[in-house]
C-alpha cells in the first residue's frame, strides 16, 4: 500500500492535500515508460510536437484559474501572482512550440573539398526534472516544455511542498497526449519525500540521459557529484545572492519600483530576488525612505513554511545582535500562517551572514559606495551569479552596470528580467546551463556530425 505526505496551506498552517509518497517501484517504473515511448516521441516530426505543444499552451492559459487556485492554496502565493505565474509557466510551451519547428543545424562542403559537412541535433534521451516549490508551474514549465520540443521524454519530480501544482498540470498535458495517441508516460509525475534515493536510483540506470536541477547550490553539488560516473548530460540553476546597484544618478522612482518588482515577488522567495541593496552614498536616506514606504503598501504573502521563516528570522536576529540597523519591520507575526513581514536593515557588517547568504524572504539589506567602481567591486564580492540589477539614468554608467556587474542575467534600469525568450541561468557557483530562449532547447540535444561526400 502507497503511504501519503501532506500538503501545507502556508496561509494557515493546515493541511490543503494528501498525495501519495511515491517509492523506488514508481520511479522505476515511469523510467520504464519514458524509455519505452520515448523513440516513438523523437520520432515524431518536428511539426507534429510544435501543434502538441501549442495545444498544451492553449489549455494551460483557459483553465489559469483552476491552476491558480492550486497554487495560491500550497504555496500561499497571492492569486494575482498566482495567475501570473500560471500565463509565464504556459507561453514556455508556446515559445518552445515555435523551437521544436527551429533546430539548428548547418551543411556544407569541408574547406579541403574531400566532402560535405552535415551538422543536426538529436534528443539526448529520457529527462529528470527536479523542481522546486517557489514556481510550481513555471519553473517544471522551462524544462518540461525544450525537453518535449527536442524530442525527449521527462520525468518530472515536483517539491514535496508544492506537487499539487504539477499533478494538475500533467493531467491537463496527459489530456492533450490523449487526444493524439500519445503514450502518457511520455510524461511521468513523481510525488514524494525520498528525493535523495530518486535522483540516486535513476541516475544510476542507463536509460536516463540527462537531469536538469532547480535549487540548491549545495543540492546542485552532490547531484553533480552523481552524474559523474556516468557523465549524465546536466543543467543547474541554482543559488543566487544578487546584488541591486543604485547610482548617484538613478532616477529614484523608477529603482523603487523596480526594487519591488526584484525584492517582494513571491515573498522574496526567488532565486534572482535582489539580496543586496547597493547605494550610492549620496541616494542612501531618501532610498530608504521611499523603499520602506512602499514595502509597506505591498501585500505580501506568506513564506512557504515554518522552517522557512525561522531560517529568515534568524538571520535577520544575527545581523541586528552584530550591529546592523533594523528601519522596519524584523518581527514575526502572531497568528496562523508562515509570514515574515517586510523588512529593511541597514548599517550592516561586513560579515554578516546575511549579506553572504540567499535570504529568500521580503529582506532587503542596504550598504553603500561612493565611487561607482567600488559598488560593482561589492556586488561582485559574491560566489553566486545568476543575477544583478543596475540602475543609472547616466549612458556611461549604466554601460559600466552592464558590462562590469558579473553575473548570467543582467537588468539595467528594470527589476523583473524573467522572459521566456530570454537564456535563465548563471555563472560560478549559480549553475550551469540555460532555461528558455533559443539556448534553452540546446540542454536537451546532441550534436551530431555525419560525414558524406
């Protein structure tokens, strides 16, 4: 008999859902079906895969609601965000629908004129997706959507705070497949609380070619360190801890906003989210003003859960017992619920803790510069770098923001920089590998040179 886990309401701490605690017998067996389907899948013409992919976006984007309410209910997002995540998490696989028809290849003849030259991509086989629980849809979207395109059949494994989300969606998907004979284990859902042995059985097997990982950096690590026996095809997002860098000639309205867009999604509970509040000495008291003005206004979910939010409490409480300077809130609420409120500290250590780890919670933290090359300097004093923010309404130093802040995505006078046409990801202990864009199908293809003559 299949045990269950439950599913927290973070709004209230209740139970929203029970779902079944799948084991080493389930895995294995939709391992079985991807391997199985999956050729038949990659043969498919490249036409074929784009309609059902494009059909899938059609139904994700009627039943936004339905999803929504999902989502809204285990991870306690705010509905409107909510709703919003549901259209970014759909135009994945309409964007990837637009891929499957593109892949890249090239011929011609070799340069000593002995033959010809054909380059093609081929899937690189079944997929294990691992995701996490701040997106439930978009972040399972950006793999299952380049895997389907390319060719590859995936197996997704949704966090065990948030699976609910996906056991939706790859219903609504396993819907489509049907109306066109496809197998559903083209698709495969794995719901449960034994991460560590999944990703250790499956990457062991042969039939799985690749695993793509959102979390973690030192999750990341260790699942690196598995696929090196049998070099499995990866990809890593990763940690972040980003640095938001605000010039003497920043027009303040704008880094406000942009500031909440970067800072307060999801609770601050995003891997790009703005950790490091960099401010030109000459901005720094009106900045926090007007930012503490405005986190105020803004509703703010709760965190995911109670682990989540003493984790955060914590480091904001170490910051202010080494001196840093509390503006607002730092207290946990009373009542139900996983919230932490809207937070800003200011004259912090150096060492502190909270400048060196991913908070992933509504805290913004403030330092200054006076030159705008030691402010680039402190942003980069960082092993992360999935993401920077840079605001100036001067030419040369937003071109210096753009060019000398070392991260994989880079906004400039703008706080929200995801797009599904954009490569996500990052450098140094951030990851590897990209999600969405034309690069995004790439992680899921080999090259393959035939020689003719």
């Amino acid at each position: 008999m299949t045990s269950t886990f439950d599913v927290l309401n973070p709004r209230t701490g209740a139970v929203y859902a029970t779902v079944d605690n799948h084991t080493s017998d389930d895995w294995m067996a939709a391992l079985s079906e991807a391997d199985q389907h999956g050729s038949a899948w990659a043969a498919l013409s490249p036409r074929t895969r784009s309609v059902i992919l494009s059909e899938i976006f059609l139904e994700l984007t009627e039943r936004t609601e339905e999803i929504a309410d999902i989502i809204h209910a285990e991870s306690g997002k705010p509905i409107a965000e909510a709703q919003g995540e549901v259209a970014y998490g759909a135009e994945y696989f309409r964007w990837f629908a637009e891929e499957a028809v593109r892949l890249p290849g090239r011929f011609g003849q070799a340069p000593s004129g002995g033959g010809h030259i054909a380059v093609t991509r081929i899937p690189v086989g079944p997929v294990l997706a691992i995701t996490p629980w701040n997106f439930p849809i978009a972040m399972a979207a950006r793999k299952i959507a380049p895997a389907l395109a390319a060719g590859c059949p995936v197996i997704v494994k949704p966090a065990s705070e948030t699976p609910m989300t996906m056991v939706k969606v790859v219903q609504i998907i396993h819907e489509v497949f049907a109306r066109h004979d496809i197998p559903a284990g083209v698709v495969s859902i794995i719901t449960t609380t034994h991460d560590a042995e999944l990703s250790a059985e499956l990457m062991a097997d042969p039939r799985l070619a690749k695993i793509t990982f959102t979390g973690s950096t030192n999750v990341g690590r260790i699942l690196v360190r598995q696929s090196a026996d049998r070099l499995l095809r990866t990809s890593m997002e990763l940690g972040g801890n980003a640095a938001f860098v605000v010039d003497q000639h920043a027009d303040l309205n704008q880094v406000v906003a942009g500031a909440i867009a970067a800072k307060l999604r999801n609770a601050g509970q995003v891997c790009i989210a703005a950790n490091r509040f960099i401010v030109h000495e000459s901005r720094a008291t009106e900045f926090v003003e007007l930012l503490a003005k405005a986190m105020q206004a803004t509703d703010i979910g709760p965190v995911i859960s109670a682990r989540q939010r003493d984790r955060i409490a914590q480091l904001v409480d170490a910051a202010v017992t080494e001196g840093a300077d509390l503006v607002i809130g730092g207290t946990v609420p009373e009542g139900e619920g996983f919230y932490y409120p809207a937070t800003i500290l200011t004259n912090i250590p150096a060492e502190a803790r909270i400048l060196h780890e991913e908070i992933f919670g509504p805290v913004a933290t403030i330092t200054t510069f006076t030159e705008l090359a030691d402010g680039v300097a402190l942003a980069n004093s960082t092993e992360f770098g999935l993401a920077a923010y840079g605001f100036s309404t001067d030419t040369d130093a937003a071109h210096y923001l753009a060019t000398n802040l070392r991260a994989g995505m880079v906004g400039i006078n703008r706080g929200a920089i995801s797009d599904p046409a954009a490569p996500f990801g990052g450098i140094g202990q951030s990851g590897f590998g990209r999600e969405g864009g034309t690069e995004g199908i790439e992680e899921y293809l080999a090259v393959k040179y035939i020689a003719l003559p």
